[in-house]
C-alpha cells in the first residue's frame, strides 16, 4: 500500500475506532438514563433529537434533497434497519435477557454483514477476511466470557431479539455503501434519521404518556442530549463515512473493538484486573481487525452530501 493510500486508509480507520469509543459509552450513559425515562421514550427522543440536529445542519449547508428519488426508499428502508428495528430489539432484547447473553450475540454481526454482503454481491469472502473475522471472534467471545452466559428458555425470547437487532444491523452495513457514496454521509444520515423518527418519535409521545416528566432531573435531560448528539448522531455519520470508502466486512468487524474500550474503561475506572485472558483476546481481535482492514480498497467518495 502505498504512502496516498496509508493516508487515505487512516481516515475511515479513525473514524471507526471513534465510533466504537461513542457507541462504547452508550451502556452507561443509557443505564442511567433510563432510571428516569422509559427505554421507548429514551429511543425516540435520540432518535429525533439526532433528526433535528442533522436537518438544521443540511438547511445551513442547503444541502437537503437527493438527486435520485429512488434513494428516498432507500434510505427510508435503511433507516428502518438501521435505526429503527435495530434500537427496538436492542432494547426490549436487553431487557429480557442477561448483559452476558447479549454481549455475546452481539458479536454475530460482523458475520451476519459478510454473509449478507456476499448473497447481494457486495462483498467479495476471501480466506483472509473469514480468518479475520474468526480470530476477531475468537478474541471477543474470550474476552466476555461464554461462561457467563445463560441461554435458558427464561431468556430465549431476548436472546432471540439480540440475533434479530445484530441480523438488522449487519443488513444496514452490508447495504447502504452505495446510496451513502453516491449522497454523502451527511446527507444520507439526515433522511435515515428522518425516516426512522416518523416511527420512534410517536413511540416516545406515547411512553412518555405514562411518565411524571417534572420529576425528570436535570442531569438525566444532560444525559439525554449528550446521548442524541455524541452516542447517536456522530457515530452514524463516521461509520456512514466509513461505509462509503471501505468495504462492509471491515466496517462490521471493528465492531470487535467495543468489548475491548469496555474492558479498558472498567480496568481505568473501576479497578477491574486486566489478566492474560484480556491481553490474548486483544491480540486476537487487533490481529483480525488488521487482516480483514488490510485488503480493503479504498474508493473515491466524499463526506460532505
């Protein structure tokens, strides 16, 4: 590879290590979160929240409308993969299920993308790319743990709709490259956040229905903000610009990297003991990271839409 192509590689790499550093701090944030607000309220206020930031960015930029209207349904049908069904399984899942069962399954969708990726003819499964993903694989099961997983018929119900939000997700990556790289990430993210709140948004106005919102405190609305711009809307943007330049499966597999910034963070700021268990799987999951990144080719796309 040569020093243009290090440099243009080094732009979606960075991108997708960000997104999994924003995405990373959801759990947290989201737990606390939702002691005070509904998980349904709490989907569709960062999901509109998120839509209206992305709008009035566009309107500033007059950069709205699509060139080619088919791109609408499309971005309507990514949206609702993407955002919509992916938040609702997440959420209902996790919560008839264990944290470990759905640290997990989550691990599925990076396969799920190159599977899908491969039947619409987007991605090409190389040797390389399979033993990337595999090591990744193995790295991250290691480092959550099996054990500590419980698929009893208690759980079966949410362990199914964790498959179901990584299915949903994997379709979302292994799809959307080239209407994102024909509009742009921006542009893109603003109609799959569009379509996505004409569904989210009622869902919240109902739950809230059911919520005393005057007892909701401060901090927690912080929260709430801080999640719709830092843990929504930026990191569909960079993984939306990271789409339109890599291919799917090294998109998926830095996936990979969430359980890792998780682990580090809990060893920071909690105490937790980093063991051989953590060093192995990290070898694991940055050698499968690399292999499968490496033969990506890089294409000229733009970011701005």
């Amino acid at each position: 590879m040569s020093h243009n192509q290090d440099e243009k590689h080094a732009g979606p790499v960075t991108a997708l290590v960000a997104v999994q550093l924003l995405f990373g701090s959801l759990p947290v944030t989201a737990k606390i979160a939702l002691m005070d607000i509904p998980a349904m309220a709490l989907v569709g206020m960062r999901v509109g929240i998120a839509t209206i930031i992305l709008v009035v960015f566009q309107l500033y930029r007059n950069r709205i409308w699509l060139i080619d209207r088919s791109d609408y349904w499309r971005l309507a049908v990514l949206g609702l993969f993407g955002v919509v069904l992916n938040q609702i399984f997440s959420i209902f899942g996790l919560s008839l299920t264990t944290a470990s069962n759905a640290s997990l399954l989550i691990v599925t969708i990076p396969i799920f993308t190159l599977i899908i990726g491969f039947l619409i003819g987007a991605e090409k499964i190389t040797a390389a790319k399979l033993f990337g993903i595999a090591l990744a694989l193995t790295g991250a099961i290691i480092l959550v743990d099996p054990r500590n997983a419980s698929f009893s018929s208690q759980t079966t119900l949410g362990d199914t709709m964790i498959i179901l939000n990584s299915l949903a997700f994997g379709f979302y990556v292994a799809t959307s490259k080239e209407v994102v790289t024909r509009n742009g990430a921006f542009r893109s993210m603003m109609w799959v956040f569009i379509f996505s709140s004409i569904v989210c948004f009622p869902l919240a106005l109902f739950s809230f229905s059911a919520t005393e919102i005057g007892s909701i405190s401060a901090n927690t609305w912080l929260l709430v903000i801080y999640i719709s711009i830092f843990a929504t809307a930026f990191p569909y943007i960079l993984n939306a610009y990271a789409i339109s330049k890599v291919s799917p499966a090294v998109v998926a597999v830095f996936i990979y990297l969430q359980p890792l910034i998780g682990f580090i963070l809990a060893a920071l700021f909690l105490g937790e003991v980093i063991g051989l268990s953590f060093v192995t799987s990290t070898v694991c999951i940055f050698a499968g990271v690399f292999l499968v990144s490496r033969r990506s080719k890089i294409q000229p796309v733009h970011l701005t839409g």
